[in-house]
C-alpha cells in the first residue's frame, strides 16, 4: 500500500506502471456491479463485450469514460443485435482545458468524458449477452433495429471503466403473511359488575 502526501492511500499495484487491475464485481443488497474493462480500449473497429446473465434483472445501467467522440456526436449501444439508445457524454465546463484551440478544433474535447445509459431489461435474456458501440451524429436518424453500421471509419474512439449495474428486485411479499389486524370496538364498553372488585378500608 501507498500512502501520498495528499489522497488516498492506493495498491501499490496501481502506481508501478501496468494498466490498473479490474475492479472485482460486487453486490450490494439487490444491485450487482460488474466491471467489463480493465483497461481502455480503442472501439472504432467494433469492439463486442459479453455478458453471462443467469435471469434477467428488474433494471439495468451502463456507465463509462469515452475519449475521441466529437462534440456533437453520441455513442450508439447495441444489445444482442438490437439498437437499445444512445448515450450522450457530459459537456465539460467550458473553462475546462480539455478543449481544443483552433479554426478546425471548436469542436473537439481531449480528455475522458462520462457517459450513462439505462437499459432496457426487454432486450437481455437470461444466458450470454452482447454488448457494441458506435458512434453516430446527433442530427442523424437512424431506423431502429437495423444492425450496427460498419465500424472502422471514424476517428479514434476509445472508452474505459465501463460498468454493468444489475438490479434484482427482491421477490413480492406473501400474502399469506400478513399480520392479523386488531378491530377496536366503536360504541361504549357496558360495565360488567364480575370484573369489578373493591376494597374498603375502615377507619377507626
């Protein structure tokens, strides 16, 4: 372990040179985090991720770091096939460094932008899943469900840390185990003189 003047102490692992290692998946009541990038990774040239699914979630996300994508463009996500959506990556604050200067760079950001996109569960199926991206002009329409367009043509895009968030609602409570409910009585209670005791205290 590591330990900076300023930070967090960090594996050594991390700061002697080779890509950081991938984050293990983790499971918190009923949402499971799972890594698929343990690294950054070039997609223009049609990069398939993969899935092993034993049932098919109540929700799902996907969130990422891109790099490369013009401003003014969106990254398409297809699901087994099938276009899902598309994912826009947040504008940086426009003080930001990352961009570029120039009369052909107004539209260019250098630097790793985030992205999220919620998926929808209808697409996924209980076994192996694939996952794709291309990238695509805001101002295109594209029908859906036509099949990803050829990669390969565009600029270098890269994405990293892309992260598979699964939630598995917990299954609806039993009827049967409800707890019996109380009726209180509406008019006045008679007196009963069985269930009345006194006692007389005598004074000399």
């Amino acid at each position: 372990m590591v330990t900076p003047a300023v930070g967090a102490t960090q594996p050594a692992e991390r700061l002697n040179g080779p890509p950081n290692p991938t984050e293990p998946g983790a499971w918190e009541d009923q949402i499971v985090t799972v890594p698929l990038t343990d690294e950054a990774l070039r997609i223009e040239q049609g990069v398939e991720f993969s899935v092993d699914l034993d049932k098919v979630p109540g929700s799902a996300r996907l969130a990422l770091k891109e790099a490369g994508l013009p401003l003014g463009q969106h990254l398409v996500v297809w699901i087994n096939q099938q276009r899902a959506g598309t994912i826009t990556p947040t504008v940086p604050d426009l003080s930001d460094g990352g961009f570029l200067t120039g009369e052909n760079a107004s539209a260019s950001y250098a630097g790793w932008r985030d992205g999220s996109f919620y998926v929808p569960v209808s697409l996924l199926k209980a076994g192996v899943n694939t996952l794709l991206f291309s990238d695509e002009d805001d101002a295109t329409l594209t029908p859906g469900n036509a099949g990803p367009s050829d990669p390969g043509v565009g600029p270098p895009l890269a994405i990293k840390t892309l992260v598979f968030q699964l939630n598995y609602l917990p299954p609806p409570a039993n009827k049967g185990s409800l707890q019996p409910q109380l009726s209180m009585p509406t008019g006045p209670i008679p007196p009963t003189e069985s269930s009345s005791t006194s006692t007389e205290t005598n004074t000399p």
